[in-house]
C-alpha cells in the first residue's frame, strides 16, 4: 500500500466553500486507487468523519471540522468516485468492506492509530469497520443511521455489533 502525505498550501489561493483549511493532506492507495485524505488540528481524541454517501465528498463535514479541530484531530476523506478520489469503473470497487478498507488505509495514512468515527447516514461501512478493525475505533457515533433501532431486529443488531466492538473480537474477521 502506497501512501503519500503532503503539506497543505495555506499561503494559495483560499477556497470559499471552507471553513478552515487542512494542516495535511494527501492520497492514501490501495489496490491502485487512490483516497484523498485531509487532516485538521493536532492531539487526543482523534475523531474520523467517513463520507456520508457515495455521492457526497468530505466538505459536506465543513461546519464540524472546525470545532472539533480545535480539540483534537480531524481526518476526513472523499470517497471512490467523487472529490479527489479515483473512480474505478469495476462495480465491485464500490462495496461497502472496500469503503471500510479505505478509511483503515487513510488512518494509517494519516498516522492515526485509533479514532472516534462519526458517521452520518452511514450504510453500515463504519459497523464493517468498528466489526473487522476494533482496534482502530475508540467510539462510534451514529447520526440518522439508517438501521431500523425502532424494531426488535435492528436493536438485536446494534447490540451485538456494539458488544463484539467493545469485546474487541470479530467473527466477521475471522470468515474473511
């Protein structure tokens, strides 16, 4: 895997869709695609904030970034297939475990070790990544999911998911 970090240009041109601009940024690859990645601030906790669809790149956190920044890091990323990320023409590129590999590449790429991940309408890629990868996630936190918590099932789900994460053990893991 193929990483690549650079400093973010301050001194440019400043774009007017942001609220504060990166302290770092950069491409992490796997298998030949390439993630942008932006980081925000400095220190503990760090929080990861995944894209909320695939249509939608990392700006659509630009309200948050600030604050958060101001009390640990950010990191953020765009997406296969929209912001500054590659887009892979095979449809298999697209699941959701490829989604939660590539925030895996971008932490390390990032040099975070483990992050509080707040997903946002997420479609189950941060649950694949709290499940396969515990030890990346300090904490989930969950806007507007879209699983059915009304339900019996979809508390039976949540519950197991959040027991296996905080046991840190995965039999999701282990099928691969």
């Amino acid at each position: 895997m193929a990483m690549q970090a650079v400093r973010a240009d301050t001194a440019g041109a400043r774009e007017q869709t942001r609220a504060r601009q990166p302290d770092q940024q950069g491409y992490a690859e796997r298998d030949g695609v390439r993630v942008f990645w932006e980081r925000y601030g400095d220190g503990e906790p760090a929080f990861l904030l995944p894209p909320t669809w695939e249509i939608v790149h990392s700006r659509s956190w630009k309200c948050q970034i600030p604050y958060l920044a101001r009390h640990g890091r950010v990191v953020t990323f765009d997406p296969r297939g929209n912001g500054r990320s590659d887009r892979p023409r095979d449809y298999d590129a697209y699941t959701r475990r490829e989604f939660a590999a590539d925030a895996v590449a971008v932490l390390d790429a990032a040099g975070v070790a483990s992050a509080v991940v707040v997903s946002w309408c997420d479609m189950g890629e941060s649950l694949i990544l709290a499940a396969e990868h515990p030890e990346r996630v300090a904490g989930l936190v969950f806007i507007a999911p879209p699983l059915p918590l009304a339900d019996e099932l979809g508390l039976a789900l949540l519950t197991l998911l959040l027991g296996l994460w905080r046991d840190r053990r995965s039999p999701l893991a282990a099928e691969r």
